[in-house]
C-alpha cells in the first residue's frame, strides 16, 4: 500500500510514518514507509516515543499527513522533528500535494520517481 493511501484510508485522522531510504547527494530516496512502533493518530495528533525506535540508519525521517489541507509544518512539528527531513501529506493525498522539510525550516522540493506501490 502506498503511504498516501494509507493516509486517505485515515482522514480525517492524522497518520505519522517513518520514511526508509537513502541519501544520493541532495536528495533523500525514499523507497519505503515503516508505521512507527507504538504510533498514535487522531485529530490533530499524530506521535510516536522517539526512545522506542531501533536505531536504523536508513529511516530518513518521518511523514504526516494535516487533514487540514495546510501543508506548512506547525510549531509543534519542529519540536516532535525526527531525522533529517519531515514530509507533510495533505488531502486527497496524492501528488503534489505534499511538501517536505529540513529541520531548519527550509522547503525540500519532492518528486514522485515512481508510483510508490
Ligand atoms: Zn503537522
């Protein structure tokens, strides 16, 4: 299942993933999404306890969805920041409609290689 129809699947609760991939020069592969362990979602909540992850160096960072449409990165999501860039997914889910991060706030742009399936 791609991650985007999991988050469709969860609207209007917010879902939160771990993003498995690489890094090729600037820019982060993403190949795979893993569900956190002990992940919670609901309105306007999504989190997992960051003590709770094996460390595994090929988890990116992590993705939300905002059922809300907004794709800006709150307050509250640079401080729950997790790895090197944090992506956010907003409805109907699919292409383009999500924007990642850098912790520094800085806008990474996506691209959709192939159908993440
Ligand atoms: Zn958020």
């Amino acid at each position: 299942m791609a991650m985007q129809e999991f988050a469709k699947n969860n609207h209007p609760n917010e879902i939160i993933v771990l993003l498995r991939g690489s890094r090729k020069g600037d820019d982060f592969i993403i190949t795979d999404f893993l569900l956190p362990p002990f992940g919670s979602g609901g309105h306007g909540f999504a989190s997992f306890p960051v003590h709770m992850l094996p460390i595994d160096f090929t988890i990116m960072g992590t993705a939300h969805s905002h059922p809300s449409g907004v794709l800006k990165p709150s307050t509250g999501d640079f401080h729950n920041f997790y790895g090197r860039i944090m992506m956010i997914l907003g409805p109907p889910y699919d292409q383009p409609r999500a924007a990642a991060y850098y912790k520094s706030g800085e806008q990474i742009p996506v691209k959709l290689a192939s159908p993440p399936r």
